[in-house]
C-alpha cells in the first residue's frame, strides 16, 4: 500500500519539479509569449478550448483506436499464416522485413492521395505504422510454444484446429499483448502524422492552426490533450491484458 | 516371441496372459546435418497389462526415444512396437504421458488443466468435473482447482501433470523422468505417489528415469540401457511385493539390485 502510494508521488513530485523551473525560466528569461507560454496559460487554455479540443481529441482518438484495431486485425492473421506455411514465410517475411526500411511518413502524401483528406487516410497511416509490430510479436509467440505440450496434443490426437485455438493461440498471448502495446502508441502517432500531411480535424490539425496562428498555449495544451490520449489508449490495453490473461499476474515460481 | 507362444499353446503357465505391449528389434536413426545419428539399436522387450517397466540409463541413452516410439510421437527405423495387438504407427487414443516438466497451460486453472484431455475428446460435462475432483483429491490437491499453475511449487504443478495424464483412463501410462527435476524429498513422495495411482487405476506405466533408486523401488521390471546407441544391457526383476514403503529401500537384496543396476549402467566396475 505505502509502496503503491510512493509510486504515485514521486513522479507527481519529479512533474511539479519540471513545472515550476519552466515557470521560473520563463519569467526570468522572458520568453516571449509566442515562444514558450507559462503552464498557467497552457492550463488557462485547456479550460477555455475544453469544448473544441474535446471534439478535436475525438477525431483523433476514433482514428487511433480503428488503426489500432486494424492493425491487430490484420496484423495477427498475416503472422498466423507466415507462421503456419513456409512458403509464405520465405516469400514475404524478408520484404515484410525490409519495407520497414521506408520512412513511414514518406508514405503520408501516397495515402492522402489514395484515401483523401477524410478519416480513411488517418487509419491508414495509422495502420501502416502500428501493424508490423504486430506481425512480428505474434508470430513470436506463436513459435514459442512449449514443445513438450505440442507433444501432449499430438498423442492426445488433437486436431489442427484444436492445437491451434487451445494451446498455440493461448500460448502467445503475452507476445500478442506487448505487440499491442508498442501498436497502440504507434497508432497516435500514425494518426497525428496522418492530420498533419493532410486533414481539417483531429487535435493533430488543431495543434498546426494554433501554431500558425500563433496562439502558443492552445498548442501546448493539444500536445497535452494529446500526451493523456495516448496514456488512455495504453491504459485500456494493459486493462484489457490483464482481463484476458488473469493468470499473468501471479509470478513463476513457488520452488 | 516365440518362447512366450510357446509357454502359451503349452498352457505351462495358465494365469500368465499374452503381452499387452511388444517392442521387437526396435531401431531409431536420427538424420542430423546430413549425418546419420544412431540414437538406439535392437530394443526388444515386452511387457503384461498393469506393468510398472523402467528404462534407466544416462541421460541421452535413447531411451527417451524409446518412450516417444511407444507413444507413437515418432517413427521407428526399424523394428516393430506393438499394443494389444495392435501395431504402433502413430498416435493412438489411450495414452497419458507426463515430462520431466510439468508442462501445464499457464492460462488455464488446475481444473482446466487437469480437464485438458476429456474436453479434446468431447468428454467434458459435470461428470468429468467430478472425476477431476477425485484424482486431484487422490493426489493431495483437493480444493487447489481454481488456483492457477504458477501459484503451486514444482512438486504440485508435477501432481497436477500427473492427474492430466490419468483423467482419460489411458490403457499405457508414459512418464519420461517426471520426478528428475524436484528436490530428492519430494521425488520419494512422488514414488509412493505414483504407486498409490498405479494401485488405484490398475494403468500400465513405462516410466524413463536415470535414478537407479527410483527405477528398482517403483517397478516390477528394470530395463538398464547401454550408452548410444541403445541396447538392453541387463532386464532386471524387482521381486519385492508391492505396495512397497521407505523400509524397502533399506533391504540388503534392494542394494544388491542396485549394485547390479550399477555394473550394467558401467558406473561400478
């Protein structure tokens, strides 16, 4: 319990740290306004914008969760098969492999060109940037499984199907679930980037209007909007994780 | 084999019935990088309905191989293995086998575990839960069947794999050292424990260890194996009654299989 609570004020502690030397530098360096806002006024912005940046926020959060679930959606099936046959491993895994050599925003103006300036180019970026973590932690898990209870399933006579959905499935679990984990945070960022190449909604976009604008605290305050959405998504990740896989919780052990 | 048919069509010996299980001249060649990697040569053995037959060698003798030819996980190079009459080709139903690990699902409670097999053959209704209840009372493990693997010692999760094998009424029970990995205190009480099933369901075990302790106390036969590539190097009959207890393990004529066992395994010269 006193370590739970240790847990949660030290890292408020180290933040107010951080706010309170901005502060001060700000002031006794005299920053202009344009250049770097105090955090009162970034606060004084997240009050006064709440109603469009709630909007805003969830444009982005819509696109973040689709791409993410696209990804796992197409993602686990992809590594599913490259798993299972050989053929299609040796085919596709090293270009799978080595496309991940493209810059990832280099492809932002084909999709925007591809799937216009609406929802479906945030989700494809979106899905672009989270699905090979994906691929590449599921088929992870999946190859771990434990032999020996392959070997049960086998004289047991399981089926294909059976061996699949009772023992390898539930057995990569854990690497589905970190693959979900670095997926979700790529998702923001596909997002964002997918608003800033092109988009007339999403906190990404509204963060470049204020910018251009020069209303400094409303783009800090979307970079926070945008920073507590990202925590979120992991957040309902890890809860999910921990619904799915009660059992992770108790550690190895008991010699 | 045909000393046995003989003794049959004699009827020399009338309560002696025909071998459940036969392995004749049994050879497995494994194909590592090109090479041919002899693992055992010209095993044969046989064994009766409710035989408790170890094979006890080094570890990497083969006779783990010999284990997973007679559960059917692997091909033979040569030879036959045989049970009830029937020839071993593949996996067939009626086998429970326990590893050195305990291998149980992390995911899924004692109970779900220990259901594992009645559920892959479409047995899993309330009666099959309340035989999984039983054997996991047999083995000291009553109220333990919500708890998940991890939360039980190795010796519990071990009992656990050991109620998972049994569940399905296997006709052979194949047990590759399911105690070599637990504290030398816990593998004696899993010996008792593992007469204590035998007793119960009347199962046929073949049971792979290299302690020669364990491999004398729990069987009625011991099958030494020489190095790679295997052979028989001695049959040994443990004539002790069962149910044995601990004072077995103190009898002169125990040490004198163990010296036995010893000479055969070339660890006493």
């Amino acid at each position: 319990m006193g370590q739970n609570l240790l847990r949660v004020v030290y890292p408020l502690a180290g933040a107010a740290i951080i706010v309170i030397v901005w502060d001060l530098y700000v002031v006794v360096a005299r920053v202009p306004l344009v250049v770097f806002p105090r955090p009162l006024q970034v606060a004084q912005a997240l009050v006064s914008y709440s109603a469009i940046l709630g909007s805003e926020a969830w444009v982005t959060a819509l696109e973040c969760i689709y791409g993410f679930l696209l990804s796992m959606a197409i993602g686990i099936p992809i590594a599913v098969v490259m798993t299972y046959s050989r053929i299609v491993n040796l085919m596709f895994y090293p270009l799978l492999v080595a496309s991940q050599s493209i810059p990832k925003v280099a492809i932002a103006p084909i999709l925007l060109v591809w799937f216009g300036t609406g929802m479906q180019s945030k989700l494809a970026m979106a899905f672009v940037i989270a699905f090979f973590p994906v691929v590449v932690d599921t088929a992870t898990g999946l190859r771990s499984t434990s032999p020996e209870l392959l070997e049960l399933a086998r004289s047991l006579q399981c089926s294909r199907l059976q061996t699949f959905f009772k023992i390898q499935l539930p057995s990569a679990l854990p690497s589905i679930f970190s693959g979900a984990k670095i997926a979700v945070t790529l998702a923001v960022i596909g997002a964002v980037i997918g608003e800033f190449i092109g988009s007339n909604e999403g906190l990404g976009n509204l963060l470049l209007t204020a910018n251009s604008q020069l209303n400094s605290p409303l783009v800090w305050a979307s970079l926070v909007v945008l920073s507590v959405l990202g925590m979120m998504l992991y957040g309902v990740v890890v809860v999910a994780e921990k619904i799915f896989m009660p059992w992770a919780a108790f550690d190895t052990g008991g010699h | 084999m045909n000393a046995s048919h003989e003794t049959d069509l004699k009827g020399g010996r009338s309560a002696a019935p025909p071998p459940f299980g036969r392995l004749v001249n049994v050879a497995k060649t494994f194909q590592s990088a090109g090479q041919s990697v002899p693992a055992v040569k010209d095993i044969s053995f046989e064994f009766r309905k409710g035989d408790l037959v170890s094979l006890l060698g080094t570890s990497g003798c083969g006779k783990t191989t010999v284990l997973k030819m007679l559960g059917g996980l692997i091909h033979t190079s040569g030879g036959r293995i045989e049970l009830d009459g029937n020839a071993i080709t593949g996996p067939y139903p009626g086998v429970g086998v326990v590893f050195q690990a305990p291998t149980l699902m992390p995911w899924r409670s004692v109970l779900g575990n220990v259901l594992f097999p009645l559920e892959v053959l479409g047995r899993n209704g309330a009666a099959a839960k309340t035989r999984a209840r039983d054997i996991l009372k047999l083995v000291g493990l009553a109220g333990f069947g919500q708890a998940y693997p991890r939360q039980l010692s190795g010796g519990m999760q071990q009992r656990v794999a050991l109620c998972r094998a049994i569940i399905h009424e296997p006709s052979i029970l194949l047990m590759d050292e399911p105690f070599g990995a637990l504290d030398e205190l816990t593998r004696l009480e899993m010996n008792d424990l593992l007469l204590d099933i035998r007793r119960v369901t009347g199962a046929t075990v073949v049971f792979v260890t290299h302690s020669i302790s364990e491999a004398i106390y729990l069987s009625d036969r011991v099958l030494v194996f020489s190095k790679r590539p295997a052979v028989i190097a001695l049959e040994l009959a443990v004539d002790f009654p069962y149910p044995r207890s601990s004072r077995t393990r103190f009898l002169n004529r125990f040490t004198e299989l163990e010296e036995q066992a010893s000479i055969a395994l070339g660890v006493v010269k």
